[in-house]
C-alpha cells in the first residue's frame, strides 16, 4: 500500500535540478551578435505562451475533478488519499492551494506514516515559500516520535537535497555556501542510493551531481545514455531533461545549444500547466543579452505573471532580481521606436509641406502663365486687328492717292527701310527703281508686309498689281536673301 501511495508523492513529482540560480548580475548591454537560433523553436514557444490560458484550463479542470470527489461520505483514508492528489495537483502550479491542503492533510494525519508524509508535504510547500527555518523544523518533527518509515527515504532526501541547494544559492558568505554545497551532495548520494541505477531520478540526480563537480562532459553523457534507452519527449522527464543539458551547456558556453534546451524546457513547462519554472525566466536572459530585447521581455512578463498566479514567492524573488533591468533595456528600446517614428512623421510633414510649398507654387505658375497667355492673345489679337485696321488704311489710302505719293509717305515715316532691306541682301544684289519712283514693285511688297499685310492677294489689290506679279516679287527678293531665305520675310518684318 505504502508502495502505491509514494507513485501519488513522488512519481509524478516535477523535480527541478537546480532550484534557483546564483543571483543576477545586472548584466552589460549586449551587442546585436548574430546568434543561430532555432527560429522556429522560439516561435513555437511564442505560441505556447499565447495558448497558455488553454493550458491552465486543462489542469482547473482535473483540480475541480478531485473538489467534486470530497464530500461527507469519504473515509478517513479515502479523505487523506485525495487531499495527497491535490496536493500532487496543484505542486508547481498554485502555492496557495497546495499549501491549504497540505495543513489539511497535516491536521487530519492519525497514524504515524500519515503524520510523517503530511510533515514532509507541508515542509515542501515552507520550503518552496522560502520560509527554510521552518522547513527543516517541520522536517525534523517528522523524525522525533519514530525512525522514517523506508518508503518515503527518497521524497526525504529529495526535500534536504533541494532545501539545502537553495541555502547555498542563497548564502552571502563563501563559507556557508561551501558547507551547503558539501550538505546538497551527501543528499544526491543519498538519493542515488535509493533509487536502482539506470532509473530516471538515479540518472537525473547523477548527471546533478556530476554538474555541481564541474565534470560537463560526464554529465552530458550521462543524460544521452538514459535517453538512448528510454523515450523522454513528450514525457514529465523531458523540462527536467531539457533545462539540465540547458545548464551544463551554458556552463561549458555553449550558448546555442543552451538557448535550444532552454525552449524545449520552457515548451514542455507550458504544456504541462506548470507555473513555477525557471527555464523560461533563464531564457529570457539569455536573449537579453543576446540583443532580442521584446522576445526577452515577452517572455520575463510571462514568466513573472506565472509566478504571481502561482504565488510562487520565491520564483517572484528571483524573477524580480532580472525583471527591471529587461524591462529597462525594452523600455529604452520602445522609446528608441518612438522616437524613429516621431522622426519619420516629422520627415513626412516637412516633405509633404514642401510638397505643397511646391504645388501651390506651380499652381501660381500656372495661374500667371494662364494670365500670360490671356493677355498674349489679347495681344494676338489686338494685332490682328490692328492689321485689318491697317490694311483698311492701306487700301484706303491707295484709293485715293498714287503709288508716288504712298512712296513718299512710306518713306517719310521710315526713311532708312531701304538700306536696311539692302543690308539683308547679298552684295550683287541689283534693285533698280526708276528715276521718278522712289521704290520699285519689290521695295512696295516689301513695305507692305512691313506694315503687317503679308496677304499676297491683299497685296496685289493694294498696289494693283496682278497675283502672278506679288508672287514673283516675293520670290524673287527671298533668293537675294543673304541667309535663311525661309525666313527672309519675317526678318524683314521684324526691322
């Protein structure tokens, strides 16, 4: 019976190797060092940590499974039997409840094996509190009215094992550490003794112990020859597994395969509804120091809102050792962003009021050369009309005058269009006007389209002349244009 009562005290007991870690250092800003993390290892972990209330549904639901089998119909032993269950269930998961019925147990204990596991289960749930006085008071009150009975020498040693590996960690002086680290080995070997060669806690406490000795390598491959023989994932030995090859990889600084264990640790622990772990919390420093500032601070709140659901006091204590300096670096990280984004919001206002500055200037560009263009065809066509209006006059004045006299009026009001005409002719150029005329039929032409009328039709009934005449004219003084004789014309208009 004894036999099958220590499976509900022990078997199904997460033990955790290495309690609690020598105290934080408050750690140097690490440089951004490329590390090769298993990506999709740490995404699956980000998951779990999504997914984690549906984890803790899971375990609720087999705590309320045991609640609904207590009623005033139990007996003495069946009462005591689920009172250990609850305490099994709610280990590692809600400090609270477990030590409320752990003083259950202890009140209601009669027999003497009833007493003495009732004081060890309430010494666990002390010890986990960080209240050690207490526990090895209670634990020694287990030992005063008879010797401990066979069966519960390993749950023993396990509890002075671990207490006394927490009083180590704990000590402030290398003396007392020296003396709790010489006590926590007698206690492995204790629990060696105890259980065959080749079990899961013979080899687990082995490989410890061989870790405490710094032999690295010889824990390593004490841990490898259990698994060779014996199927760990998926199983409640793989976090303890996991975070313990973690610990001695870090140890021997290899931090890759120590981030690698660390993650498989932290997985199982979430799946399992564990609340009180530690291979989430190292993670979280490791990546902190690596330079993965938001994942590490994802996981130092998960890790710290874990441990006060569980009123885990002691991994409270030591998540807060760490906790600050994350939050700091992810803090100073956050406002970095924001201060980049102010940055850019700045730029992108400056650009888009450039922006504008320029599109409203072209805009008023735009309205001017509109304006421009208006008043150019205002103009083009004041001269259009001014033209007409010439050409009227010019017509006019030809009805009643002679072609003499249009001459000497022409030639009053721009008595130098001649030589200018002859300057843009090539030198052998022969223009003879007759004795009495002042300008010939090619000079007459040319003077009309001086005074804006370019119309050859235009031109021939202004100076009654036949069309064929105009356009021999006309072609006749472009070939003795100099140059351009395209634009012979238009130079001449322009004198």
């Amino acid at each position: 019976m004894h036999s099958i009562r220590i499976q509900c005290y022990m078997l199904h007991t997460r033990f955790s190797i290495f309690v609690i870690l020598p105290a934080l250092f408050f750690m140097l800003p690490a440089c951004n060092s490329q590390r090769g993390a298993d990506e999709t290892l740490l995404r699956e972990l980000d998951h779990c940590i999504k997914e984690r209330t549906t984890y803790y549904e899971a375990r609720e639901h087999q705590t309320d499974s045991l609640h609904a089998l207590l009623n005033d119909s139990l007996s003495h032993t069946e009462r005591f039997e689920i009172y250990g269950r609850l305490i099994e269930v709610y280990r590692s998961y809600n400090l609270d409840s477990q030590l409320y019925y752990a003083e259950k147990r202890l009140d209601m204990a009669q027999t003497p094996f009833e007493k003495q596991v009732s004081l060890l289960n309430y010494s666990e749930v002390l010890m986990r509190s960080g209240m050690y006085h207490e526990t090895l008071v209670y634990m020694d009150s287990a030992l005063q009215q008879q010797p401990l009975d066979p069966v519960l020498e390993p749950y023993y040693s396990h509890l002075r094992r671990t207490l006394f590996g927490l009083m180590k960690d704990f000590a402030v002086t290398n003396r007392e550490r020296q003396t709790y680290h010489e006590i926590t080995q007698q206690y492995r070997e204790e629990m060696m003794a105890v259980h065959p060669a080749g079990s899961f806690l013979h080899e687990l406490v082995r490989a410890d112990y061989l870790y405490e000795e710094q032999l690295y390598d010889s824990a390593l491959q004490v841990l490898e020859t259990y698994e060779q023989a014996n199927r760990v994932e998926g199983q409640y030995e793989e976090p303890v597994f996991a975070f313990t090859r973690a610990q001695i990889y870090r140890a021997m600084g290899n931090r890759d395969q120590a981030r690698h264990y660390l993650a498989i640790s932290a997985i199982a622990d979430l799946r399992n509804s564990v609340r009180e772990y530690i291979a989430l919390r190292e993670l979280a420093v490791l990546l902190y120091e690596e330079g993965d500032v938001s994942r590490a601070y994802n996981y130092m709140v998960c890790a710290t809102q874990d441990a006060m659901a569980g009123s885990e006091r002691v991994r409270s204590i030591e998540t807060s050792t760490a906790y600050p300096v994350v939050q700091e670096a992810y803090m100073q990280q956050v406002r970095r962003r924001q201060y980049w984004m102010m940055a850019m919001i700045a730029s992108v206002l400056v650009l888009l009021g450039l922006l504008t500055s320029f599109l409203l200037y072209i805009n008023r560009k735009h309205r001017q050369l509109a304006h421009l263009n208006e008043r150019l065809a205002q103009s083009n066509e004041d001269l259009r009309r001014s033209n007409h209006i010439k050409s009227v006059y010019v017509r006019r004045f030809m009805k009643i005058t002679t072609i003499e006299d249009f001459d000497d009026a022409f030639l009053e009001l721009f008595p130098d269009f001649v030589a200018q005409v002859k300057a843009l002719l090539v030198p052998e150029a022969e223009l003879r006007i007759k004795p009495k005329e002042r300008l010939n039929t090619d000079f007459r032409v040319l003077a009309l389209i001086y005074l804006g009328i370019t119309d050859s039709k235009q031109i021939a009934e202004i100076l009654r002349y036949s069309l064929p005449t105009i356009y021999n004219s006309r072609t006749h003084m472009r070939n003795l244009a100099k140059e351009d004789r395209e634009h012979f014309e238009e130079k001449v208009a322009a004198l």
